[in-house]
C-alpha cells in the first residue's frame, strides 16, 4: 500500500512539474525548484537510490505530471499462464512494460509478449486496469496505471529477450518467485479467475 512520505514526495514533484512547465515569474520557477529539490530529498533519504539517479528518472520530465502506463500481456496455454523471467531481478513477470508513444494499449501487449516470450499474439479482451498504489509493490517514485490484456498465442516459439531470462508457463498453484515491481501473487490469481470466468468483472481500481 502507498507510503505516506512516498505520496508526498509524488505531489510535491507533480507541483513543481507544472509550475516549472507553466509559470512565468522568475521567483515562482525559483520555488518550483525549490519544491522539485525537495522531492528529490524525500527519495533519497528514504530509499537506497542514489539522488543523481532519482533526478535523471523522478525529476527529469517536463510539462503537465501524468501517470505512466504499465501494459502486460496475459497469456494461457493448457490452463497454464505465461511467465518471463526478468535480468533485473531474475524474477518472473507476465511480460510487458511502459506503453509507447504511438502504440495503442493492444499494439503494446503484442510487441512486448513478443520481445520478452517470442510468442507471436493476438489480443483478445481487457482483464484489468489498476492504480499500482493500491497493490502490494515495493514502493515506486512513478504514479502508475496498470493494464492487464488477455492475449492468444497465434504463433511464434518460446525464445528469450534482451531483457528476460527464460520463458515458461506456470500453473496457478505452482507459481514461482514473482518480480513484485511488475506483478503480485494476488493479481496473477485473479488473472486466473478471470480467464475461467470471462462474465466475471474486470480489475478496476
């Protein structure tokens, strides 16, 4: 759940965001500074991120603060759901990532399943779409909106990518070691329920 510091941390950088991209008097912006440098301290006191590290990710973006959009594809094959084991952490993931300018949520779902599985996808229909503060994540510096999207193998073959280990697929009670960052054990269950019951409504924060 959202930590408290975490949270204020994350309004304070959004104010200053759009003060810095929309005010015009030269003391404001000064504030606006003042208020972005301050975010950055709260981060760096309360996590291990180096503050040079926390400007470059946390504080470097321009203009209106929006949330960022995590889409992942959802795959099942033989009642078994389709996980990649991440590099960064060596733990598994549904395979996914940042959606990309210029790509619908489906045309991400596709790339990504393709990049990180080698499966080839069709996207079939919408299983979720949550606020990450309400999960139980590791804490983030980033809002973030997650989507979850029920795909079907329509080719292609079980091959690893730039930024995953291996590919395998996994039963509902035999889940491995998961990547918190990018799934949680509760949402990979529901996923299941979800995939068995398609009247059922959807995740919806």
């Amino acid at each position: 759940m959202q930590l408290k510091w975490l949270e204020w941390a994350k309004q304070i950088q959004a104010i200053s965001q759009a003060g810095l991209a929309y005010s015009k008097d030269i003391y404001d912006l000064d504030r606006f500074e003042q208020l972005r440098a301050l975010s950055i301290e709260i981060l760096n006191e309360y996590t291990d991120v180096e503050r040079d590290k926390i400007r470059a990710l946390f504080a470097s973006e321009t203009g209106y603060a929006t949330p960022k959009v995590d889409v992942r594809g959802v795959v099942f094959n033989d009642g078994k759901i389709l996980l990649v084991k991440e590099r960064t952490d060596e733990a598994w993931a549904l395979p996914g990532g940042w959606a990309d300018i210029g790509l619908s949520a489906k045309e991400v779902a596709v790339k990504e399943v393709k990049e990180e599985s080698g499966f080839d996808v069709m996207p079939v229909r919408l299983l979720g779409i949550i606020d990450k503060k309400f999960h139980d994540h590791p804490p983030s510096p980033f809002h973030v909106y997650k989507m979850f999207i029920l795909c079907e193998i329509v080719g292609g073959e079980a091959m690893e990518g730039m930024e995953t280990l291996e590919v395998k697929f996994f039963e509902e009670d035999k889940l491995p070691a998961l990547s918190l960052e990018r799934n949680t054990e509760k949402q990979i269950i529901k996923l299941f329920e979800l995939y068995r019951n398609p009247d059922q409504e959807i995740m919806f924060d």
